[in-house]
C-alpha cells in the first residue's frame, strides 16, 4: 500500500461510489462490501423493491392518478347510498372499476386516489425533513467536535435540552400556535400545515444525530490521516468537510433509513390526532382516524390506509436493519 | 454524581422557560384565547389583567415560577382567587386550576404505564435473552421477524384493531370506561386489558432486539468466558454475568420510555377515551387552553430529566464497573 496523502477521503469516496477505483487497496471497497452484503439478504432487496415503487408513485401520483381517470378531491354523490346515510354504495366499501378501493362515506371521494396522495405528503414530509435532519445534526455535530471548549459544552447543554422535551406532546402543542405564525407569514393553510411539521420534525430531530456524529468525529480526530492533514496544514475546513465527512456516511446513512419510518408513523399520528394535516389534503392518519365511525359498516376503510402505513414503515425498518448490518465494518454479524 | 443532578436542575429551568415561552409568546394574543369565539373586548381585557397577561413576559415567568412553589392570588381587589402551590395557572377554558386537573389525571395514566412497562419489560428481555440463546437457528429468526412486525405497527393502528376486534365485533369486553381500581378492580381491568396490550405490543419489539443484541455483545467478553470455563451453569452465566453487563442500556431505554409514558400515553389514551395527563394535553391543545398544554409540557420533561438522573444513579448499582464521579 503506498502512501496515500489523504486516505481518509479515499476510504470515504470508495464508499460513496466515485472514487472506488482506489487500485492500492486490494479487495473490496466498503461500498461494494456493504452492497453485496445487503444484496444476498433477500427480505432487504424485497423491501428495497416496495420502497423504490412507493417513492415512484410517490413522485408521479398525479399523472397515476390522472391517467387513471381518478381525482383525490372530486366529490360522487353517485357512490353513495342516501337512504343509508351516505355510505358507499355496493360490497367492500363501493369497490368498482371507477373506484379502485372504494369511495369515502358521506363525500364518495376515492380512497385510491387520496392513498397515493396520502404516499406523496407522507413520503415529502418525511424525506425534506430527514435531509435537514442530517445537514443540521451533521454539522453541528462537526463543528462541536471539533471546535470543543465553550461551543463543544453550549451544543451539547442544547441538545440535553432538547431532549428533555416530550417528543409527541410537544408536536401537538406546538400545532396550534406554530400553524398561526405561518399562516401569517403568508403560508397557505395547507403549506402551513407541511411547514410546522417539517420544522418541529427538524428541531426535536437533529440532536440524536448531532451527538451520534459528535461521538464519532472525537475519534476520528485520533486518527493518523487526520493528524496527517493537519501536519501538511489543510485549512480547517478542508479537514472537517473532505476528511472527516466522508467517514461518516455510514452513521449517517444508518440513521436516516431509521429516521423515515419514524416520522412517517408520527405525521400519521399528528393527522390521526387532528393536529397534522387537515381536510382537504389527504393523509394517511386522517383516513384511519375517518374511518373509525365506519369501522363496523366498511372495515376495509381501516385496513387499506392501515396496511399500506405498515407495509411503507415495516420495508424501511427491514431495509434498515439491512443496512445497519451491511455497513457494520465487524462484518459478519447476519451472515 | 452532585454535577448531574445540577445540571439535571439547570436544564429543567431552561426546559420551564422555553415551555413558557413557546406558549405564551407565541400565540398572537393569548388572553383572546381565554374564552372562545363569543368573546366581546371587555372581557378579553379584563382576563388579561386577571391572569396578569398584562405584564411584561418576564415577570409572567417570575409569577409561573413563583406559583409552583408558593401559591399565588390571581386578579386584584375584591376579584380575587387564590391558587396554592404547586399552582401550575388557571385555565378559563374548563374554569378550573390547572393542579387539580393534572392530580385527577395523573392516577389513570400512572395506572397505564405501571402496567404496561411490566407487560412488555419482562417478555420482552425474556425472549430477547431465548433469541439470543437461539442464535443464528428459527427460533431466533421467528421471535425477531415478530419483533420487527411489531415494531412497525403504528401505535394508534393496534389500539384500534384491538378495539374493534376484541370489543366491537367479538364483544369479549364491555367499552373501555375508566374507574378506579380501588372503586370496580373488575371494571379497571378489563378497562386496561387493551391498553396496556396495545403499549407493550409497541414497546416489547425494541426490548427484545436491544436485550438480544447487548448479549450477543457481551458474550463474547473474556469474563464470559472465563465465568464459562469455571463451569458455571449457563443459567447463572447468563443471570449474573452477562445480563448484568449487558443491562445498562436496556435499563436506560426502560426509565425514559417509563417517563415518556408517565408525562401522557397520548394515543393510547385517546383511542380508549383514558381521562390520564395526554389525554388531557390533547384536548387543552384542541382548546387552545395554553395553561394546560404549558402545565402538562412542563410535566412531561420533568418526569424525563428525573427519569435521565435516576437511570444514571441505576448504572453504579447494576454494573459494578461503573463509579459514579
């Protein structure tokens, strides 16, 4: 093995795919190690294959929907049964060819619709605050590290902090009042709505990650390629962000898969509760806490959105887990 | 050990200013929420002045803070009412103290985590310690495969299978209708039967992973071994050695899911029409009744700070490797 200048980066590129074709090294890459492992795990590849299909749907709902003739907001009286007060006409909730799933009670909207809908606001909320997540947290967890003395000690009383909050009490509360400011600022209600979500989701999120990162720049920072950097007198930046980053993909990477399940099942909780989205966007805890009433007449009004929000957070912890094991450098704990 | 605790005491101070700021100084106009929508000036004035909304907000702190552990007199002159401490506001919504709202709430959802933290606590370390035993055989794979499903379900989508099921559909329990066990034991239970059900089918999943997991960890130390090679029963190397090194985390999970639960098992609470602390937050948020969400906030990352310190005074008695400084 010759002497690299910045190993640090080339371990971290091999990881990220650009630069795997560091010859020294003989053997695998990390990154191709990883996926090799997680390609043999069969349950993983079926899970990556449902979440890669629902992330499709996901990006392309309105032309699926449109090119199947449905609308997620279109009211049909004609699906109804008005002398039953309004519910689905025919078996199954009013399964037809023009309704895939059926109809809402009481508006006849399609339930096919306003899923795939309810996959585009989940997965949108979930995913842009999960990238915040891991910018902030990333960050912060660097520079705290790194920079140490009173900064090190002000982020990590912040984080203690932080965490000291009641997670789901506090997203509830702050629904009301947070919704307010932001409608009044200009947002629509409905981005009002996304808005306070993503941002609560944010601020109570970034500080598991901040302290995970902080934990592993402290011992990277005892390595020799670092203090190789500092020797040849890299600028500080350099060193945080090309050798230091690189080296934290895999926690990084670990901890979003974890992260998404999470706040998918707790925008379903908020909506479910009445504090997340509201009427008319569609979501999947505002169906399942509609269907409710329904649940003796149309138990299939419970299942559909139920099944659907636990196939989507089952997947990713499957594929997590995978992951978690495929990254693990000790190597052979699943196989 | 000293440092902890104060900086358990300096964070609890941050988290009450914070709390009080976010829903006193957010809202645009918290005295207007005072009473409703059929609400004419005067009266918003007047309760502004009667809760001293009228003062800057620092001194609204001083007064909150001051309440908690003095009691104090809300509105001047004759139109006076005395809160004793621990005086947590007043709420106009529901024209009661906050403190005896939170007392009357507290018993029930104490009563819901008690029982569910046993129900999931103990099978679910007990079958992480048989997967772990079963490494790499089915056993192992079917109790964690469950786990990962359990782990999945959505809290509120049990709760309401459950619901339905057992109570709509089958009839096997009459409605869920909260009394105390102390007044209708029978009532109580098959009140709480699915409650607690649904809490420990939730938490179980992460405590047969974690238990399974730290073991696995543990057993391939060198005083495994050597405990093993003084042939001692696997039964006692399991109990005295591993699970014991292997418990601090398990431990640290238990006391803060156990005071996460203790500050509002708000779901659960809600699909049971449980009258505990989340049910209460939830319904002081719908209102817009800020004393209360404030109080019950406050509440809840008290039970978190303590259970934090607690834990830590746990890990010195459990692993004798720890000292506390």
């Amino acid at each position: 093995m010759s002497l690299t200048v910045e190993p640090g980066s080339a371990e971290g590129a091999a990881l990220l795919g650009n630069g795997a074709s560091s010859g020294d090294f003989a053997g695998l890459s990390l990154r191709a190690l990883a996926w090799r492992r997680l390609r043999r795990d069969k349950a993983a590849m079926v899970a990556m294959v449902f979440l890669l299909l629902v992330a499709f749907i996901a990006i392309f709902t309105p032309w699926i929907v449109g090119l199947m003739g449905l609308d997620p907001y279109s009211f049909d009286q004609e699906a109804l049964d008005p002398a039953l007060g309004s519910i689905p006409l025919g078996p199954w909730g009013g399964i037809s060819w023009d309704h895939p799933l059926g109809v809402e009670p009481l508006t006849g909207r399609d339930i096919f619709a306003r899923l795939l809908y309810g996959a585009r606001v989940s997965l949108f909320i979930a995913s842009t605050s999960v990238l915040f997540i891991v910018i902030i947290g990333t960050t912060v967890g660097i520079v705290a590290a790194y920079k140490g003395g009173w900064l090190d000690t002000l982020i990590g009383r912040l984080t203690d902090l932080i965490l000291a909050f009641p997670f789901l009490l506090i997203l509830i509360a702050l629904s009301p009042v947070l919704t307010q400011r932001l409608e009044a600022i200009g947002f629509s209600p409905e981005w009002a709505r996304f808005g306070y979500i993503i941002i609560v989701f944010v601020v109570f999120g970034w500080p598991y990650l901040a302290r995970l990162i902080r934990g592993q720049v402290l011992s990277l920072r005892e390595r020799e390629f670092v203090e190789a950097a500092v020797a040849t007198g890299a600028p500080t930046r350099r060193i945080l962000f090309k050798e230091m980053l690189p080296n934290l993909w895999a926690p990084i990477i670990v901890y979003a898969t974890i992260s998404l399940p999470t706040l998918i099942a707790a925008e379903a909780v908020l909506s479910y509760l009445g504090v997340g989205i509201i009427e008319p966007t569609p979501s999947w805890g505002k169906m399942l806490s509609d269907s409710v009433r329904y649940f003796v007449i149309i138990p299939s009004y419970l299942f559909i959105p139920g099944t659907v929000l636990f196939l989507v957070v089952y997947s990713f912890n499957v594929f997590g887990d995978a992951i978690r094991d495929a990254l693990d450098p000790r190597g052979s704990r699943n196989n | 050990m000293i440092r902890r605790i104060l900086t358990g005491i300096l964070i609890l101070i941050l988290l009450s200013m914070v709390t009080f700021l976010l829903f006193n100084a957010l809202p645009a106009d918290p005295a207007a929420l005072t009473c409703g929508k059929s609400c004419n000036p005067q009266v918003i004035a007047a309760n502004r002045v009667r809760l001293g909304l009228d003062q800057p907000l620092y001194m609204q702190y001083v007064e909150f803070v001051k309440g908690i552990f003095f009691g104090r007199t809300y509105g001047s002159g004759t139109a006076t009412f005395e809160c004793d401490a621990p005086c947590l506001g007043y709420s106009f919504r529901k024209g009661e103290q906050v403190t005896p709202l939170i007392l009357k709430a507290l018993p029930v959802t104490i009563w819901l985590s008690l029982g569910a933290f046993l129900l999931w606590l103990i099978p679910g370390v007990l079958l992480g310690i048989y997967a772990s035993r079963r490494r790499g055989r089915w056993q192992e794979r079917v109790t964690l495969g469950s786990a990962l499903v359990g782990y999945s379900f959505p809290s509120f989508f049990i709760g309401l299978l459950l619901l339905f099921f057992v109570v709509i559909r089958w009839q096997w329990l009459p409605y869920p209708s909260y009394i105390s066990p102390f007044e209708n034991p029978v009532q109580f239970l098959q009140t709480m039967v699915l409650p607690w059900l649904t809490l420990a089918l939730v938490y179980m999943a992460f405590y047969i992973r974690l238990t399974r997991n730290q073991l696995l960890e543990t057993y391939s130390e060198d005083y495994i071994r050597t405990a093993r090679a003084k042939g001692l029963k696997e039964g006692v190397v399991i109990r005295k050695h591993a699970l014991r090194a292997g418990l601090t985390p398990i431990v640290t999970a238990a006391g803060l899911d156990l005071a996460g639960l203790l500050g509002g098992a708000i779901i659960t609470e809600s699909i049971f029409s449980l009258p505990g602390v989340g049910r209460l937050a939830v319904d002081a948020v719908i209102d817009a009744d800020l004393a209360v969400i404030t109080a019950t906030v406050l509440l809840a990352g008290t039970f978190i700070i303590t259970a934090n310190i607690v834990v830590d005074l746990l890990y010195a008695v459990i692993d004798p490797r720890v000292r506390l400084a």
